[in-house]
C-alpha cells in the first residue's frame, strides 16, 4: 500500500505541471503493459490503479489531467493545484510553491531500514540520442535512450555479478522543426517555459526524491533530462529487469521457476503512446469542482486516491 502511495504522489506531482498549452487542446495517451510469470498482471494491474490512460484537456492557462483515479486542475495564473478525488467527493486546492512539501509531508516515511537499504545501493545512468526516428500520429520524432542500473550487495556477501535492477527507456519526442507544422505542438513548447518557470516541477520531483538517496538523484535527472527542450512526448518504451533476484529464485530450494522463464528477460514492458492531439474546444465545465465537493487535506485525498476503485478504461 506504501508502495501505491507514493507512486501515485509522484503522478499527482508531475501529471498536472508538465503539459500546458495556450489554446484549447487534448492530448490522450494510452499505456500497454505485459509482465512475466513472476510479476502476475493482475497484481500489477491493481497497483497502478488502472492508470493505463491519461487524457490531458487545456483551456487558456488552466490544465486538466485524468489518469485513472487521478484527477488534477493546475491554473498557471493564480499558480495553484487543485487535486480532486471523485470516489469520497472531496478536494484540495493549495499553491503550486508548497505543493512539493505538502506532498513529501503527506507520503509515509521510509522506514530508516529502507533508507540505510538504499543509501547502500550504487546508482548508475546514462543516456544518448538514438539517431533514430519515427512517425507518430503523423508527427515526425526523435529518440533518446536512458539506462539505469542499481547494484546493491547482500551484508557480507560478495559483490553480485548482476545488477539487482535494470530500467532501460526509449522516449520519443518530437522533432524541432514539427512545433512550426503543428500547432498544438507550438503551444505546448511555448507554454512549457513558462509553467516551468512559473511552478519549477523539476525542483518540486526533487524534494519529493529526496528521501531516496542516489536512486531519487538518478530519477530526478533523468526526468530533468527529458523536460530540456520542452518537446512533447509522443511515445516512452520501458522495460525493467532484475537479474539479480530471477538469479536467487533459481538457487532457492522448492521455488522451481515457470517453464520456459528467462532469468534475463525483462519482469515487465510499459508502452505509452499518444493516441490523439487536437485542437478541438475544451468545455469550461470540467474545471469547476462540483458543489457538493468537500475540501480535505493532500493526505486525505491522497488516501482517497489509493483506496479508489479501478474506473472504467477509455475506449478507444
């Protein structure tokens, strides 16, 4: 439950900030996952929550963002978040500079163990421009590679020969050029340098990380990394190993591995891709709370968040 907990702090902390535009638009993207054996679907399924797709809708300098129980409402005039959760039919609503503490203070600690845990790991990224190229939804992009490894140690034990994780991510962006064929492409670039100036969401993930020594350091640059030219995203790949464990499952007695397992492969592969961009006009209405909304506290509706319900998925 932790686990979901801060998970879903983080997408409240970086859905609603990043993806502003001047004029009406949508942006919707949908996610595929498959796992292995060992990582059961239906398992991963309920701990993201259903956040399979995400549908971004900006009117002027308002944003509003829907990811499965996740609904936010960022005004880039008045600088504030408003986060609502549906399920309990309540929200809250607090400025952008002090969303960041508020959200570190509302995510339960981790346990000093867990600390010393990830203190003791050994973090490594890297990442480099492909070459490669692709269209998406008939806009011309670029790829970029990131690769973190993170080597951690059993007490007293010797250095393993594998790492204990690997996360490997392709993300497209798309090309310069196509923010002059694209308008909804030349919003998002122009709007982006201003909501980043004006709300600072590399500075809000890094106070957030903070509590996970070197492993949150890598985080935090790879995602400042992927915001540097303000392009949209149009695609992400991830695929996640942990060569390391699938090794100590095939020496422990009586955990025979399922046939046909490969230790190497990864133990689960996210796609995210946009499937629809467009100008069309946004209704006013889905940037009102509701009347009989109740305000609450970033913890409550962060709890709210957690214990909700999957909702339904979009259809597209």
């Amino acid at each position: 439950m932790r686990l979901g907990y801060r998970c879903a702090g983080l997408a409240l902390l970086v859905v609603p900030v990043a993806p502003f535009l001047r004029a009406d638009a949508t942006v919707r993207y949908h996610t595929d996952i498959q796992t292995t054996p060992l990582l059961p679907a239906a398992a991963l399924d309920q701990a993201l929550g259903g956040m399979r797709d995400m549908v971004i809708q900006i009117k002027g300098n308002r944003a509003y963002t829907s990811q499965g129980p996740i609904t936010a409402i960022a005004n880039l005039v008045t600088q504030d978040l408003t986060l609502i959760d549906r399920a309990n039919k309540r929200f809250a609503t607090l400025p952008a500079a002090q969303y960041a503490q508020e959200l570190k203070n509302a995510v339960p600690a981790v346990p000093e163990q867990a600390r010393a845990a990830l203190a003791a790991m050994k973090t490594n990224l890297e990442f480099r421009s492909t070459g490669r190229t692709a269209s998406i939804q008939g806009i011309q992009a670029e790829e970029q590679e990131f690769v973190l490894t993170v080597d951690m140690a059993l007490p007293g034990g010797p250095a393993p020969s594998t790492p204990f994780m690997k996360m490997v991510m392709q993300v497209w962006t798309a090309k310069p050029e196509e923010a002059q064929r694209v308008p909804a492409l030349q919003e998002f670039r122009n709007y982006t340098a201003s909501a980043s100036s004006a709300m600072n969401p590399g500075e809000m993930i890094r106070q957030v990380l903070s509590a996970m020594p070197g492993l949150g350091d890598n985080l935090t640059e790879m995602m400042e990394e992927r915001a540097k030219n303000g392009a949209m995203t149009l695609r992400t790949h991830m695929e996640l190993s942990m060569p390391f464990l699938a090794a100590m499952s095939q020496q422990l007695p009586g955990q025979a591995l399922p046939a046909g397992f490969d230790p190497n492969a990864p133990l689960m592969q996210m796609s995210q891709e946009v499937v629809e961009l467009s100008t069309s006009p946004v209704d006013e209405a889905i940037f009102q709370v509701p009347a009989d909304y109740q305000p609450a506290s970033l913890e409550e509706i962060l709890k709210g968040i957690v214990s909700a319900p999957t909702p339904p998925q979009f259809k597209q």
